[in-house]
C-alpha cells in the first residue's frame, strides 16, 4: 500500500488532520509548512517552491520511497510544485477542496472580491494573524459543531502573507500523474461550482465524461463529492479516509 501524505492549507498546521489519520491503513504523515509547527520561519519568507521544498524533505526523512500526495485548500498551490521536485514518486495526487488558480494568477486573484474584502478584515482577528472567530465559522465551520470548531480554532495559525498572493504556475500538472478530487458540497470558501473550476485547471482536457463508480470523470481528473464542509478532515474524517485509503491501496 502507498503511503499517504497531507498537506494542509492556509491559516492551518499538520495538526489539522489528527482526527483523519487514525483511520487511515497505510503509512501517513501530515507535514508542517515551514513557518509554523515543526518547521518554524520567517512568514515573510516563505514561499510556494519553499513549501514544496519542506515537503519533499519530509517525506525523504519519513522513508518514503513512493505517495499518495493529498493537498487541502491552499495546498492547491503546493502541489505543482511537489511533482516538479519528486516526479513519478507521486503515484496519485489528491486535491482536497482546494484552490488552484488559473495559470499565473494567484489565490487571492480567485476569491469572489466582496469576500477577499471580509476575509481582509477578518483576518486582521485583532493583530493575530489568524482568522477572526467569526469569519472563521462562516468558511470553516458551517458543518461543524460548537465542539468541533473549538477543536478547528485550536489549531489555527497566522498564514505566510506572501503564499495567498503568489502567482502558481500549472505546467507540473500536465503530467500522467493520476488525480483525483475531492468536492465538498457544502463549501463556504471554495464553493463546489468554483471547485469545478479549479478541476479543469488540474487536468489535461476539460471537464466531461460520464459517471464512473459513482464519481464523475473530469478529463483525467476523478472527481469525488462529499457533503461536507471545507474542514472535512475534522467533520467527516472516516468518510475521507476511506477515500484516501481505497486510492492509496490502488496504486
């Protein structure tokens, strides 16, 4: 069986996946992004190709001599840049709800304005860094309950500004890497048509085909819904690992 690694997104550490990894039957690590957790820097100097970077190095150090790659939200920006660096180490990459811009534009490029102007304001969570409380529950925790989200806004953390900001580039993606998404229906932040969206940017040939297994079939991009939230590693971690375990047992 393959082993699996995850990446978390913004405003987040490796921790945001402890509740996942428990039901997950292959070998797994969930890495820290430098600037935060295991990998403590400078947030201003950090970057997409330092990210990917810290990655790889972890996943040498954990043994591994071939992934699953599963990026969350704004990992979408990560991952093309893991695949330049491990190549065909990476059996299957895995985008969770996540954001991947169209080519040369960046996160922040992509969010609908009236709420890039919110999530500006929110983020300001009174000189922390980290989300507001409030902003928080609306994009994090619309499926989570009271004692869930407590446990999601333990483990916030301030984001690197430069990364929502950063341009990312898709040429590593035109590549016979299989993928597969993973759209979360009730999605605040990266809403499910918008995922759509960011499918297409993931695969060689746009959007099209018929049902297979029950998931749709996105040019060379499985795509497999879920309804939950954008936190779906904490609100339905079994749901997700069977997912992740049923690709990570095919490869």
């Amino acid at each position: 069986m393959t082993s699996i690694v995850l990446v978390h997104g913004g405003g987040f550490g490796g921790s945001c996946w402890e509740l996942l990894l428990p039901h997950l039957t292959a070998p797994a690590i969930a890495v820290d992004l430098p600037g935060r957790g295991a990998h403590p820097a400078d947030p201003a100097s950090v970057t997409f190709a330092g990210c990917a970077e810290s990655v790889a190095a972890d996943v040498d150090a954990a043994g591994f001599d071939d992934v699953v790659l599963v990026g969350h939200s704004m990992a979408g920006g990560t991952i093309p840049r893991v695949l330049t660096i491990l190549g065909d180490r990476v059996r299957h990459a895995v985008f969770v709800a996540c954001t991947v811009p169209d080519d040369g534009r960046s996160c922040l490029d992509m969010i609908d304005p009236a709420f890039r102007a919110r999530a500006v304001e929110g983020g300001r969570g009174g000189g922390s860094g980290i989300l507001s409380s409030e902003l928080a529950r609306v994009v994090f925790g619309n499926d989570l309950d009271d004692e869930q989200f407590a446990w999601c806004r333990e483990r916030m953390v301030p984001e690197a500004p430069g990364l929502p900001a950063e341009p990312v580039y898709l040429a590593p993606l035109r590549s016979p890497t299989p993928r597969t998404w993973v759209r979360t229906l009730r999605d605040v932040i990266v809403p499910p048509d918008r995922q759509l969206h960011y499918v297409a940017n993931v695969s060689a040939t746009n959007i099209g085909g018929a049902d297979v297994d029950g998931a749709n079939v996105g040019g060379d991009c499985q795509v497999i819904d879920l309804d939950a939230g954008h936190m779906c590693m904490i609100s339905q971690p079994a749901a997700l690992a069977t997912i992740l375990n049923k690709i990570a047992a095919s490869c």
